[in-house]
C-alpha cells in the first residue's frame, strides 16, 4: 500500500543513509521500522495484559512462609543432588 507521511528533514536524512548501508529501498527501510515499532508496541501490551493479571510491579508475590516451610519438610531428605 502507498502512503505518504511527513517527517523531519534530518530522520529523512538518517534514514537515506541507513537504507544505503543496509543496501535496501527507502520503503523496505520504513516498512521495517514500523513493523519493530508496531511488534515493540504489541509486546508492551501483553506486559500491560499480565501485570493486570498478576499484580502491579513491586507487589510482592512471595509464597507465605508456613507454605515454604511445609513444602520443604514434604521433600525427601535422603535425595542426592
């Protein structure tokens, strides 16, 4: 699909140079870049999705400390590592 956007003269610029090195289209060069943004912006949302899901960053999440201390007892003492 052909679209036409407007951006800064020295991104233009930057952007002509990368395509060059790259040895890529002005577009291949574009489409790439929106198709990273748009996979960066997907990956934020499941991040957004989980942290509903499994609480807020800095909320604690330890297992309760009579729950560590049966569950260790539950294991076997003569095992080998």
């Amino acid at each position: 699909m052909k679209t036409a956007i407007s951006i800064r003269d020295d991104i233009f610029e930057a952007a002509e140079r990368v395509a060059l090195e790259m040895g890529i289209s002005r577009s291949e060069l574009y489409s790439k870049a929106v198709e990273l943004f748009v996979s960066r912006h997907e990956n934020e949302r499941v991040t957004e999705r989980l942290d509903a899901v499994y609480g807020e960053a800095g909320s604690s999440s330890a297992l309760d400390g009579t729950l560590a201390t049966l569950q260790t007892l539950s294991l076997p003492t003569d095992e080998e590592w």
